[in-house]
C-alpha cells in the first residue's frame, strides 16, 4: 500500500486554506495546516477535526498544523492559499522546501481597496510569477480562483467549477482529483499563462457579486 | 412612437455576426449587415431573411446590409465581429462615423495558431484597445467573447451566459437587451479593463473543448 499523500497549505487558517482542509479532511485526506502562528495553526486543525468526525463513521480524519515553513519540508503537495500581498514573500519562504514537488498556488492579484478591478501582474499570472520565484524544478499549478470561500467552509454542495493551469501535463490528475475531493468538478485550463484568465475572472465575479447581492461562482456548460 | 434601433454589423458575415444578426432579425430588431465586400453583405442578409421569416408569423424581419463604413454611418448601435488581425483597421476605418454612438466590439485577442494560449494586449484588453482607437467620445462596450458561433448560428437554445463590459453606465441596460434578445443572459462585468477576464477565457475554453472535443460556454451560478 502507498503511503498516503500529504496534503500542507500554506496560509491554512484563512478563509479559503481551512475550507479546502477541512473538505480534504472529510474525504479522508490527510492535510496538514500551516500558519505563521503555531497558535493559529493548531486553533484551525482543531476545528476542522472536530468538523469533520461528523461526517465519517470509523476513521479519525487525519489533520496535524505547524509552521508554514515545516508544513512545506513536511507535505508532499503544497497548496499556497495567502492574499496577493503576501504570495511572494511566502514563496521565497518555502522556495528550499518544495523543491521537485507539486505547488498549487491559489494567488489572485486584487488590488484592494479596488479588488472589482482587474489587475494583471507584470509576469501575465500571479501563478507565472509563483514558478518565477520557485523555480523550474516546482511543478506550478493555479487553481481554485473562483470559489467563494464562504461556501467553501460551510461544506454545502458547491454549484461550481475550478479551472486547473500547470505546465507539468504528468501531474495534472493528482490536481484535478484534489479539486473532486473538495467536491467540484476540475477542467485543466492549459498552462500558467492561462491562469490570468480565472484570476481575472475573480474581480468580475466581484464586481458581478455587489450588483446581485449574492456570491456567484461559474460551471462549464456545452459538455453533451 | 420611437424609430427601432439600428443595428449595425462590421463585420456582419462571419459565423459571428451572422449568427447574431439572425437572433436578433429573430427577435424582430433591425439589423444591417455590414462587410468590406458588398456581394457577401447581400448574400448573408438573404439568407438571414429567409432564415428569419420562418419563425414569425406576420411581420418582415428587417434586415439590410452594405459596405462597412456605410453601415456604421447609418446605423445607432455599431457590433463589431472580426478577427483580432483585422480589429486595428476596422475600427479605424469606421471612427468618424460611429462618435456619440454605442459601439459593442467582440474582439478576443487570439494569435493564431496558439489560439489555445492566453494573450493579453500591451493596453491591457482587446476592448481597451477599441476605445483608445475610437476615442473618448464613443460608447464602448464589448461582449460575446465566450459564444460559440456555430451554436449561435444554428438558432438552437443557448446554454450560455454573456459578459458585458464598459465604461459607460447609462448605456448597459441597451446592451444588456441585446444580449437578451439573442437569446442569452447578460450580465456586466464591470469596467473595459475588466474585459480581459472574458477575452482570455476564450483560450482555456478553446484548450478545453480540444480535450473533450465539444464546445463548451460559461454559465454563471450562485445566484439564489
């Protein structure tokens, strides 16, 4: 039997990290929380433990914390989800500890206060300048964009879709299954240029959110 | 009682603006088909007539066609359906005819033959692009990046919602009409910059359909 992956997000308390661990966790992943803060860390796998026993009969969800940067040595795949403001200095923080493995990076550049704005980053993507700062060897992937994190955490089925951008076509699947484990559907989007276009599509959601009160995400359609 | 709205069509034999031409002949608008070649201009305005006429009972649909720049003189609102390549040129050719006039351009920035692959123009979007060679004194919008013109052109039902950017708040409700009346939902997105969201969409949908092999659109969702 394999050993099972390790799941670390960096940046794991916040609202779009602990949703995505504590879906993980349901499914029977195991996750691992990171933070900055020990405190906080261990505060969220609390949380989602306690969340998450409800859901599964036999089996104790496997959720453990730590510093963002021993969660990064530690997890076999990385998803980065920190605001924009913050994504290069955590990169360059994890930069030694995710080398030859799979990142996914959730960035989208808002600019706030004018985060209905579309800002495209100088590199095209936030995720072209996440493989910048990480280097060659990473295995860059984007996902997650689009999904309200409210929604997200709640556990409620999600009416939505990801979009998944990555270079590296071998590892593809190991994303897109993480996307169904957090119970959407993942449709790979082509490489990390492309990830301009869900970033993108982030401040009109927002800018389409303010006018209809209401938190709308996008689904694929035309598929028969 | 009003004069109905002209809409003109730059561009108006493309599977593009012919299908829409033929939505909107459809939903009793009037349409004038424009093209560089005026033979071509009649040859879709006939068959869009004949096309339309089967769906109505009493009335004529109204539907003419000319040379381009007529067209954008005469018209009230200006839809412009032609290849990135030719998007510089075109607009150019019809600035001075189409001041004070609400001009919806439909340009995604592809460069054939990575029509797979996201490019965001030095402005910034395609639809920034069409105001900046148009000046300031043109109502520009852009919309119907993300329709697939076969489907358009086939009158079936459309399963797909349209993003609508611009600058100019007092007009969206005549080109959200639009939309309607082609037989979508519209929804703005916010302002021209915010177009790329929608322009660079049109690539990962290109990258998706070559991996499902079918047309796939956006809908949004969430909105209860």
């Amino acid at each position: 039997m394999n050993t099972p992956l390790k799941i670390g997000i960096i940046g794991g308390t916040g609202a779009l990290g602990s949703g995505l661990a504590a879906r993980w966790a349901k499914a029977g992943r195991y996750v691992v929380i990171g933070s900055r803060r020990i405190e906080s860390a261990q505060a969220t796998c609390e949380s989602i433990v306690a969340g998450a026993i409800e859901g599964r009969d036999n089996e104790a969800p496997r959720v453990s914390y730590g510093l963002n940067v021993d969660v990064a040595r530690d997890a076999d795949v990385i998803v980065v989800t920190v605001p924009f403001d913050q994504q290069e200095k955590t990169l360059a923080s994890i930069r030694e500890f995710v080398q030859g493995k799979i990142v996914i990076d959730t960035t989208v550049p808002l600019l706030p206060p004018k985060v209905g704005t579309v800002n495209v980053p100088e590199s095209g993507a936030a995720a072209v300048s996440a493989k910048c700062i990480l280097g060659e060897d990473v295995k860059v992937f984007s996902a997650f964009h689009n999904v309200a994190a409210d929604k997200l955490q709640s556990l409620e089925e999600l009416d939505c879709d990801v979009l998944v951008f990555g270079d590296d076509k071998d590892d593809r699947p190991v994303v897109i299954s993480l996307v169904e484990d957090a119970g959407m559907r993942g449709f790979y989007g082509g490489g990390l240029r492309n990830s301009i276009a869900a970033e993108a599509l982030t401040s009109v959601l927002i800018t389409i959110n303010r006018q209809l009160k209401c938190q709308t995400g996008i689904r694929l359609v035309g598929m028969h």
